[in-house]
C-alpha cells in the first residue's frame, strides 16, 4: 500500500534537465527527506502538457484523430519525441492531429476505454492491465535493434557500491508507474523471488512517473537505483550521453513483449487500416524512415497478444 500519495505541482517555463533536478531537489528537501523514511512511497508529478495540436497545415473541413502517449518520459520530451511521427501521419491521412499526454498509465487507458483517443502508444504493463477489462486491439508495434521485444535495465549510480540486485536492499528506489513493466513489474517479480516484498526489501521507494527522471535521480544520487526502460536508456545514451554518464546497468531483464500502438474498440474500420498501413510502410518512405532513425526504431510490424503473456505472469505471480 503506497503511504503517502500527495502531489507537488510546478508549472514550469525551463524543461532543461538542470530545473527537473532543482525541482527534485526541492520536492525531496520540502518534504522532510521522504526517502530516509523507511518503507515510504512518494509520488513525483512533472505533469505540463494535457492536449496539445500538432502543427499542420489543414483546412477547415479536415477531422480530428486524437493520440495519446503514456508519459514513458518528461511530458514536454514525449511531445518533442513524436512530434515528427505525427506530422507524418497527418500528412498522410489529411486529419488533425490532437496530442493529449496524461500522467499515469492508467490515465491513458481510461482514455483508450472511453473512446476518448483514436490511437495510443502505451506500456506494456498498462497494455496488459487494459486488455483484461477492455477489446483495445495492438494496432502496430515497432522493431528496436531488429526485434519487437524489450528489455528492463536495474540501474544505479556508477560510483556506488551496488553491483548486483540484492546490494540495493535498504537502498532508495525509483519506479516509474505502477501499471508500468520494466518501470515497477519487472523489480518487484526479482524482490519476489527473494522471498520479500518492496515495502520490506527497499528503504523506501518513489514514482517518477518518466524513465528519463529516474534516471536523473539515480544520477544526482538522490535514490540508490531504479528500474528503467532499456529502449529509453539506449536511446539516452546514444542522443543524450551525458545523462547516463554517471550510471551503470546493474542487470538486465529476459525480453518482453515491446510497447504497442493499440487502438480502442469501435474506432472506424477504414481510418484503423489508414493508419496501420501508413506505419507498417513508413520505414519505406525516405521520410519516414528519417523520422524512424530518430526514434531508434527500425520499422513497424503487426504485433501479437501473445507476446505479452510473460507480464500476465509476473502478475499472477505478484497476486499469489
């Protein structure tokens, strides 16, 4: 049971990675250093961006496709990350673009249950939870490093003393979100199996809701480790080197099933196929395969339910 669930709000003006360290640095200070408490959950809130619409030339008669993106990183970098993609797709099917970022996973997957978006990229995790009470359908799933599967990464600081899983024990920890797999699934299925839980196993543990601020607390040291998202790790350290600078990988999860693009039920059976077609060619268009390269993304490929039946495990696991 997570103790203490009151949030901080910012409305901030720099997204630069210096303020989200200052602003961290105040959350932990002003609340009476949260994480020396022992066995204490905080959540961190970064929320600034609700809906957005990508820019686009349009006339008036042009409809509307609304996209949602689980907050798998700071809200104003998911924007800037897939920005291009949906200016791609825009182009492509002629419909305006509107962008809505919601905090948690499960945010997101009201979203897709209320048929309030058309389209969204999730969490694997948040993709299990919502199909067990909902037909969303995968719509596409990208391929990383010539797989449509992903890993989690147990990160800490690169001159700390933690070199293996059980060394963070009565250590800090950073999750991502609670629906999320390599962000909380993956690091409580290993404190399972060491015969505990979190709440014992951990000094204390925090929700970022971001990987990329995750990483950012391991970094200043602010919590011992964390558990992260590979693809984003990856993705940092080749763009963003000197975010991971200071961190280490501790251990690396077996492979998942990648985050999908889903869609909702009842979205239109033509605009459905549109889109999957516009995805599963772009890495054919010059353009597209420009955007592709920048996400770190090889190409897009149907996906399979089945592939995600190793987290419907963990879960089952975690409940016994």
């Amino acid at each position: 049971m997570i103790k203490n669930q009151s949030l901080t709000r910012f409305n901030r003006i720099d997204f630069s990675p210096y303020y989200y360290v200052m602003f961290l640095g105040i959350i932990l200070c002003s609340c009476g250093n949260n994480l020396n408490r022992s066995n204490e959950t905080t959540i961190v809130d970064f929320t600034t961006i609700d809906t957005l619409k990508v820019k686009n030339e349009y006339n008036d008669t042009v409809q509307e496709l609304n996209v949602a993106v689980s907050a798998i990183i700071t809200p104003q970098r998911t924007f800037k990350y897939y920005q291009e993609l949906f200016q791609f797709i825009s182009s492509k099917i002629n419909y305006k673009i509107i962008f809505k970022q919601r905090k948690t996973y499960k945010e997101v997957n009201n979203l897709l249950r209320t048929g309030d978006v058309d389209i969204a990229f999730v969490c694997s995790g948040a993709y299990v939870d919502e199909k067990a009470v909902s037909n969303i359908e995968i719509l596409v799933v990208p391929v990383c490093n010539g797989k449509p599967y992903y890993q989690a990464y147990i990160i800490a600081n690169k001159n700390s003393q933690i070199n293996s899983f059980i060394d963070l024990k009565g250590k800090s920890f950073a999750f991502t979100d609670p629906l999320s797999n390599t962000g909380k699934l993956y690091a409580e299925k290993r404190v399972a199996e060491l015969g505990v839980d979190s709440k014992t196993f951990f000094l204390s543990t925090i929700y970022t809701h971001a990987h990329d601020i995750s990483m950012q607390l391991v970094s200043k040291n602010l919590v011992a480790g964390a558990t992260v998202d590979g693809l984003i790790f990856d993705y940092n350290a080749i763009f963003h080197p000197e975010s991971v600078k200071n961190l280490k990988i501790v251990e690396k999860s077996e492979y998942f099933g990648i985050p999908p693009v889903v869609v909702p039920q009842g979205l239109d059976k033509n605009l459905k196929k549109q889109v999957r077609n516009i995805l599963l060619t772009m890495h054919k268009d010059s353009v597209g395969k420009r955007i592709l390269d920048k996400l770190l993304i090889d190409k897009f490929i149907e996906g399979h339910d089945s592939d995600y039946d190793k987290i419907r495990e963990i879960n089952r696991e975690l409940k016994r």
